[in-house]
C-alpha cells in the first residue's frame, strides 16, 4: 500500500505541477482553443494510463496460464517426482523470503529453460517453469532460477513495474495532447482527423521514449532478483545458472517468450536501451563481485 500511495502521490503531484506550469505561462490558451481543458485531460490521462496498467496487472496470471499453456500443480497430488521437488522449492524459498501466502506453482512445455513469476500481489502469485529447466539444468542451479522469480515476488516487482508503467501512460496521453494542440494552434481549420493523427505521431514518439525508462528499471529489478535468488538459494547456484543460460543461448530450440523471465539475453548498441533484462555476463561479473 505504501508503495501504490508514493507512486499515485508521485504521479498526481508531477501532472499537478505541469497543469500549473502550463497556466502560468500561458500555454493553456493554444490548447483550449481546440477544447481541451487542462484538468479535465489531465484526469482523462490518469484514467486511461493507470487504468489499461492495473487491469493488465490483475489479469496476469490467467493471461499468462492462457499464453504459456501453463499446468497449475496441485501441492497435495504433484502427480511426479519433478513436480514435487518444483512445488517443495517454490514453497521453502517463498517462505525464507517471507511471503504470507505460497504461490501458486505451474509448468509450461518448453525446451528453452525459461521461468517467470506474476500475479497482482505478493499474496496471489504465481511462478512456473519451463520443461526445459529439467531437462537441462542440474537442482541446484534451477533451485537458483526458483529463487530469482520468489524474489522478484517478494520485491513487488509486478506491482511496481505496473505502477511504473501507468505513470509513463499518463505522461504519454497528456503530453501527446498537449504537443498536438500546440503544432496546430496555427491552424484554425484543421480537421479532427489531422488533430488525431498529430497525436498518434507523438503518442508514439513518446512511448518509446518512455519505454527507455521502464526497460532501465526493469534491468535494475533483474539485478536485484539475482541478488535475491543468490541469498535465498545460494550464490555459487545462482551464477552457475546464470552461466548455463549462457552456454545453451546459441542452441537451436532458442526463441523468444514474451513472458519468459531467466532467458532474454542482451544486445549491444541502441538496442540495449530497450532490453528488459541485463546482458547475462553483466549479470554474472554482478554475482561474482558481490560478497
């Protein structure tokens, strides 16, 4: 709770604080020209960025059980040894993380060893694997890959990232608006649909702008899940599952899974700038350094 008040507090007292700056220089005269009233756009963006963010956020799991396949295991009937240990895991690391209510545990068919973690809060989450975890990782290191998605939970990252993202939105609907209006208070007698494409064109320059400060953040979370999995699974686990990652990344069953968490490995230059996760070798000289 405290965490959704300093971000919504955040994001209210910086769409305040431009409203008024727009006022006062008198902006606010290009813009109502065209019907857009300031406050009224200012909660229209607030709505529209937070809203699409937190429904996204609740729907989580079930997209995620419904994108990936995923079979939920049941801790009183796993059914396999594997699904035994994986559900045995998931819970003692979630309870040396500290979190309240266990997880809910699944796996996917893949042969990529893949992982993630998602739900709407530390209490109602989920984590799952990837076939390709058994496959191709010893139990010590996939207990390390376990660790990192519980820690991911336990730091509230899906929250955060969600809330993160609703304040990029929010930014983006107003601005979008605002620089529209702003090119065209020139032109009295445009139509709505060039209005409408002049804010597509921003909307979608800022987005991406945007989505540079969210990746930022979202590498930053991948180095402190590492560290998490690191005290909760041990170190030495979790580099060396960090390390098999990296040797079995040119294998040929390799692709790419929007929600896969453990396997998106980097690329150099601008690219970079829109990666979610850190290059894997960075992230191993981050474990190695760390005491």
């Amino acid at each position: 709770m405290k965490r959704i008040l300093l971000f919504v507090g955040t994001n209210l007292l910086v769409m305040t604080t431009i409203t008024a700056v727009v006022y006062l220089t008198g902006l606010h005269r290009y813009t109502t020209a065209y019907g857009l009233n300031l406050p009224t756009l200012a909660v229209f963006s607030l709505v529209v960025g937070f809203g699409g963010s937190f429904i996204s956020l609740f729907i989580s799991k079930w997209m995620a059980k419904m994108a990936m396949g995923v079979q939920v295991i049941d801790p009183a009937r796993p059914g396999s040894p594997d699904a035994a240990w994986l559900v045995q895991t998931v819970h003692d690391a979630a309870r040396k993380a500290g979190l309240e209510k266990m997880p809910e545990v699944g796996v996917f068919e893949s042969p990529e060893m893949n992982a993630f973690a998602t739900g709407p809060s530390r209490n109602n989450s989920l984590v799952a694997v990837s076939t390709g975890i058994f496959q191709h990782m010893d139990r010590g290191a996939a207990s390390a890959v376990i660790g990192h998605e519980v820690a991911h939970i336990a730091n509230g990252d899906m929250v955060t990232m969600t809330l993160l993202q609703g304040i990029i939105n929010t930014f983006v609907v107003f601005l979008a608006r605002v620089l529209a209006s702003l090119v065209g208070a020139g032109d009295r007698d445009r139509s709505g649909l060039v209005y409408f494409l002049t804010v597509m064109v921003f909307q979608t320059v800022l987005t991406l702008l945007g989505s540079m400060v969210v990746m930022a953040f979202s590498r930053w979370r991948e180095f402190r899940a590492d560290a998490g999995g690191a005290q909760l699974e041990g170190r030495d686990n979790m580099i060396r599952a960090l390390q098999t990652l990296k040797q079995n990344q040119a294998l040929p069953y390799r692709r790419a899974e929007s929600l896969a968490t453990m396997q998106i490995y980097g690329r150099g230059g601008l690219m970079k700038l829109f990666m979610s996760h850190p290059p894997l070798d960075e992230r191993i000289a981050a474990l190695q350094a760390s005491r």
